[in-house]
C-alpha cells in the first residue's frame, strides 16, 4: 500500500513523490523563500491486477479475500460466474462468468491481468478429474503466457502415497499442469502443494467449520515431517493446513517479484505464512 503522506504538490499543483522545496526568486540578497510543500490525498497508482481462478469456491474466496486486504485489484473467473458469499468484500471483486473447458470467450477475463493464481480442480471420475485438474489449468496457463501475464500461480496438492492409486486422474492431472507451468513459467511459476486444507467452507447457506478437525490435527502432524518420508503412508501424515496460510502465501506468490519460482510443499507453506 502507498503511503500518501509523502506525496506532495508544489504551487505550480504539479505531484509527485518526495518533498519539493520552491526556491523562485529573484534577489540576492533576500533570503531564499521556502514554501512549505502540502501534503495532499492522491489515490495510488493502479495496482496489480491478480484474477483467480476459481474465486467463487472454497480456496479461491479466502484468496480473493486476502488479495483486497492487500490493495489489489481483483477479479475471479469460474463456471457460475458471481458468488453469492454474503460479505461486503464481495462486491469488490470483479466476477467474470466462463467455462475453461469450453469456447475462448473467458479469455476476456485475461485484460489487464499482471498474475494469476489458479484454484481450479476438483473430483469425479477418472478422465474429468484429469481435465477439471490438468486439461483446463494447461488451457489457462497457456492463454495466460500468451497474454503476457507476468506470474501463475497454482494450487496444485501434496502427493497421497497410497491414495494416488484411487485418484490417478486427479494426481496425473496435478502433474500435468505443473509441468505446463514449467514450460510456460521457468521464472515466473510457483506451485503450492499443500495436502488437506482446513477452514470454513460454504456448503450451500451453510459453514462447515473443517478446522474443527484439521486444526488439532495440524498441531499434532506438524512435528511428525520425517514420518512423512515413509513409502505409501508416509504421505497420509502430511499435515493439514489452514486455508486463511495458503490464501496469504499464494498471493504474496502472485504479487512478490523475489518470491522464488519452485515447488512450495505444506511445511513451506506454513514458514511462508508466519512471515510477516
Ligand atoms: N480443499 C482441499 O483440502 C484441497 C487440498 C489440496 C489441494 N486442493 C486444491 O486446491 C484447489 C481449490 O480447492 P477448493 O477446495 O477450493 O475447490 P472448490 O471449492 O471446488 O473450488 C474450485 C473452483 O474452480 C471452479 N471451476 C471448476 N471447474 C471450472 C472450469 N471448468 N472453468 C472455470 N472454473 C472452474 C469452481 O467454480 P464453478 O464450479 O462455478 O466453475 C470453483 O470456484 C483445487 O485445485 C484443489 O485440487 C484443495
């Protein structure tokens, strides 16, 4: 956020940053006249635009929420276009209506977008979670790069050990995508992969309060890392992790030039989040 108490206008009613000091005269000998610089309310230069893939559910909410928090612009892109989450920060965000699966017109939402945070994934069979997961994150990964959209970001999730077997085409999918986004994104990609996020979810008019038991949970698995290790069940151990710490480092990812591209795993997840 800009600090306006810096920006100051001459007498001319020129602006800029920093202190101006008017030295407009003519005599010698008459000491030099300072005019004592106004400080004036200008608004701040336009900001990063960040839109969010999927900022009608779950993840993408707190992260749209987070990214107003933080003076971004905001806008999201999903199949059912406006939320209907009753809170005022909802209004501020621009809701675009668009199917990644389906046609080119969502690609309007792409306008002046400066980065991208992905929440788009989801279960199902076999072959549409390899397309809800992969297929439509590569559409948008690569639509984006076209565009000339400087950062993505994607949620893409912990590996499972034995449950990979089960969900192949939500694992192969994951995949899939980040290895577009290594393609498309060498320098300007980060990849969060955290394992089951807890938070409040909106199911229908209702909160399901998941921290109830990802909570305790967290504590008690944030200590077990090199249990994790173990082959198969080791991944099951993984801790949970709270969906306000994702939202806060997968918008700092967006929006943070030194933020390193690479793999960010749920222990990393955590660090990032008690950073100030
Ligand atoms: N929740 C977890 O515990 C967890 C754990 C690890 C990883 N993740 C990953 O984190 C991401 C977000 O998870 P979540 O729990 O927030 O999921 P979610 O609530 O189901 O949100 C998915 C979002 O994607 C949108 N979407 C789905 N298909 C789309 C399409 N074809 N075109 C445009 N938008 C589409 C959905 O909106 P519409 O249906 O209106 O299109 C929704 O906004 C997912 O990739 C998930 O795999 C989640």
């Amino acid at each position: 956020m800009y600090d306006s108490t810096n920006i100051c206008s001459n007498t001319s009613g020129s602006i800029g940053r920093g202190r101006y000091l008017s030295t407009e005269s003519n005599k010698i000998d008459e000491p030099l006249k300072v005019e004592e610089a106004e400080t004036v309310n200008v608004p701040p230069p336009p900001a990063e635009k960040l839109l969010v893939l999927g900022g009608t559910g779950f993840v993408g909410s707190h992260i749209c929420k987070e990214a107003l928090h933080r003076g971004l612009s905001v806008a999201s892109l999903s199949r059912s276009g406006k939320s209907s989450v009753p809170e005022s920060w909802a209004n501020k965000v621009q809701w675009h209506q668009g199917d990644l699966l389906s046609g080119d017109s969502w690609k309007e939402a792409l306008t002046g977008v400066t980065s991208i945070v992905s929440c788009v994934g989801g279960f199902g069979s076999n072959s549409y979670m390899y397309k809800i997961n992969g297929t439509a994150n590569i559409t948008a990964i690569r639509a984006a790069a076209e565009k000339g959209v400087k950062r993505f970001v994607y949620i893409s999730a912990a590996d499972t050990g034995v449950i990979n077997y089960f969900l192949q085409g939500y694992y192969d999918g994951k995949r899939a995508a980040e290895t577009e986004l290594l393609v498309r994104y060498p320098y300007g990609h980060v990849i969060l992969r955290p394992g089951f996020i807890y938070g409040n979810r909106r199911v229908g008019s209702m909160e399901v309060p998941l921290g109830v038991i990802g909570s305790p949970l967290e504590m008690l698995l944030q200590h077990a890392k090199p249990l994790t290790q173990i082959p198969l069940v080791g991944p099951l151990l993984t801790p949970p992790v709270n969906v306000t710490a994702v939202a806060k480092v997968a918008v700092r990812a967006a929006i943070d030039p030194v933020f390193p591209p690479g793999i960010v795993d749920v222990h990393g997840l955590q660090r990032y989040s008690q950073q100030k």
